[in-house]
C-alpha cells in the first residue's frame, strides 16, 4: 500500500525559505534558528479538514507547543489536545479556552489532573481501573473518553505499547468507571506516530466498532471518536501526500463508522506541524579526524535534533549550491561536549565552510519540543514568516 501510494504522489522534505532569507534571518536573530512557516502550517491544516471531512482537528500540543503555531492553529478554529498543565498554559497564553482543550494523557499525576480540572478542562482520557479511580475521587464530573490500545504495524513509534486498554479489556475498564458513577463519553486510540500505512487505521477502526458495539449493547451512550494522531511527515524519506494518506483513512472512518450520527476527533501532532518549520543551523568548526572531514554545528543531538534520538527521526542536511558542489563523506556533531552528539555520518555533504549554514526541513514536530540547554546552550529560538 505505502508503495502504491508513493508511486502516485510521494511528499518530499522541502524547506520553507531560500538561503538569501536564511542568511538574512539568521542575521536578525542568530542562529541556530527554527522559522515556522504559517502559511504552510494553515495549509496543512486546510488539507487535513478537506481531507478528513467531518473531523475536528485537536493539534497535539506535545509535537511542538511553541506560540507561533498554537496561536496559527487557534486562529484557524483548531482545537487542542494537551497532557499537561504546562501544555495547558501554552495553550492558554495562545488564546485557547479550556472548552477548545482536550486532555490525553492516560495516567495522570493528582496535581496535572486536579490543576487542568481547576482551570476548567473537562473533557479527559483513561485506560484502565485505577485511573478511573483516581477521576472519580478528584474530578467526577468530567467527560471521559477511553483510550484503547490498537495493533501497530507501520508507524516507527509504537503508542499502544504503553497504554491504551486491549480489546479484550475494554468494556470491563468501561463497566469500572460506569460503577464508579463516571461518564464515559466515547473512545479514543493511537496507530502510533510516523505511521507509514493508513490501512492501519482502517484495522484498528474495526476493531473499535466491535467494542463500540458491545458498549452500547451495556448502555453506554458513546458519541466520541477520537482517531488519535499518527498523521506522517516526509524526512529523508518521501512520505504520502496528505490528500491519499487522509483518503484512506476517511475510507476507513465511512467503512467502519458511517452509520453513526458522532462526533468524530483527531489529534495530529507531527502531521500538522512538521513541514511548517525549518531549522537554519551554522557551521561553527571543521576537522579532519581519521581521515574524514567534520563539521560542527551550532544545533544538535541536546538541541533542535533531539528527534534523532528520541522520535527516531532522520533528518535531511540541505546546502547550498545542491547539484554544483563535489561531495563526500563526512560526519556532522553538534555543539556540546558530548562525543555522542552526532547528527549525521550517513549524508553526503560538499566541503562546508566555517560560517556557511545549513537548512533542516520538516523541524517542526518532536524537536525544540524535547531540547535541552545541556551545556549551557541555550535552545534555537523560533521565528515566524509569512
Ligand atoms: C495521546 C496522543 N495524541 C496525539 C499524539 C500526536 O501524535 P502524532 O504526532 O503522531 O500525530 C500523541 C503523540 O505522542 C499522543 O500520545
């Protein structure tokens, strides 16, 4: 399936500005620099409601809480999934209300389910007993969704792996929050992030019809579904084009689902927001170690390229002059200390110059979002154009 779908239309990284305007951003701000693009983020955002008719967008703060986007989304009538109270605040400072705002995480501590209730959010998720437990003792009044867990077969991180309820569990984690007097309003999954294959929602929607169905048989009266994120963006690999990959899944939602008068969410972190930014980085040092050329940069590994590590992400290099320079192998660091700081010793570069930046597509999602300023570098500051 993704073979086919790419063969038609493939989605390649592309960077949202030209050199000329890197160089005269980065001298107005410095660098390293992440520039997010609104008019790519409210084009994506179009393409996913054009895509997936009949569904509301609740952008997955986690991928990137950064104002430019939040506020962009927002001013275009998204809604927002938030985890946390400091994602709630985020969320807040860009002008969303907590009735736009849901919650998602499956286990909560008592003070970011107590803090998010107190502010007014009211609408939470929950995968098992003891969770319920916990909602029923501190917040009882507010509207649940169940998470379940799905198979996950194509998406490069696995969301079911720590929570979600199993198939077989649902409706005894359904029955515990009905005896606990809690309202459970609907269900919510996962298919993992960076999914490749939309057939995947399609596999995970019929199995959630099967537990819908037995719901409603025990009297609940669900009318939320919630089909989670996973929306993939193109990296050094071509992904599928928005129009088939959301064409599948709304497939699968009519298949499935159809017949249901309900209301139907999703929370697409990544997919929304990857290609919106590009990262403008420096070269700061060159080497040769071993015989091999070095280049350090002003971002790294503890920066911007943290999705390296932590979201399995590769990202591409883009120079200047591609298709003129001779090129060779090399190693690409970071700006830390650290030897493990390493952004790429797979990409063929030309004989980068001390000073001469490098562009990174697709930096919006699951990077400035897990940064550190380890080494007291401070993390990329994010502009934004058009
Ligand atoms: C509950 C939940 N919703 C949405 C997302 C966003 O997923 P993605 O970036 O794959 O769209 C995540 C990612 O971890 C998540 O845990």
């Amino acid at each position: 399936m993704l073979t086919e779908i790419l063969a038609t239309s493939p989605r390649a990284a592309q960077t949202v500005l030209s050199f000329d305007r890197a160089r005269e951003l980065a001298s107005c701000h410095g660098s390293p620099l992440l520039v997010v693009s609104k008019s790519k983020l409210i084009d994506t955002y179009w393409k996913m409601r054009e895509f997936l008719p009949g569904v509301e967008m609740y952008y997955a703060a986690k991928a990137n809480p950064d104002l430019h986007i939040l506020t962009t989304l927002r001013e275009q009538g998204s809604f927002v999934d938030v985890c946390s109270f400091g994602e709630m605040e985020a969320a807040q400072f860009a002008g969303f209300s907590p009735e736009q705002m849901l919650h998602t995480h499956p286990c909560k501590t008592e003070f970011n389910l107590r803090s998010c209730y107190d502010a007014g959010i009211r609408w939470f998720v929950y995968d098992n007993a003891l969770e319920a437990q916990k909602i029923a003792n501190l917040t009882p009044d507010v509207n649940l969704l169940l998470r379940m867990a799905v198979s996950v077969s194509s998406s490069v991180v696995n969301l079911s792996a720590k929570f979600g309820a199993a198939v077989d569990d649902a409706l005894s984690v359904l029955l515990a929050a009905k005896s606990l007097g809690l309202k459970v309003r609907g269900i919510s999954f996962h298919v993992g992030s960076q999914c490749l294959n939309p057939t995947d929602y399609t596999a995970a929607l019929k199995e959630i019809r099967w537990v819908w169905d037995a719901a409603v048989k025990h009297g609940f009266d669900l009318e939320v579904l919630d089909i989670g994120g996973g929306f993939p963006a193109p990296y050094r690999h071509d992904a599928p084009t928005i129009e088939e990959f959301c064409g599948v899944v709304a497939a699968g939602i009519n298949e499935h689902f159809g017949d249901l008068p309900i209301r139907l969410i999703a929370e697409p972190g990544r997919g929304m927001c990857a290609e919106s930014t590009t990262l403008i980085t420096k070269v700061i040092g060159k080497s040769r170690r071993w015989g091999m050329p070095w280049y350090f940069l002003d971002d790294g590994l503890y920066g911007s390229f943290s999705g390296k590590l932590f979201d399995h992400t590769d990202f591409p290099l883009i120079y200047e002059g591609m298709g003129t320079r001779e090129l060779s192998s090399c190693v690409v660091a970071g700006p830390t200390c650290d030897s493990s700081d390493v952004v790429s010793t797979d990409q063929l570069l030309p004989d980068l110059e001390i000073g001469e930046l490098i562009l990174v597509p697709c930096m919006g999602a699951y990077t400035s979002a897990s940064a550190s300023p380890f080494n007291g570098l401070p993390v990329a500051r994010s502009v934004a154009i058009d």
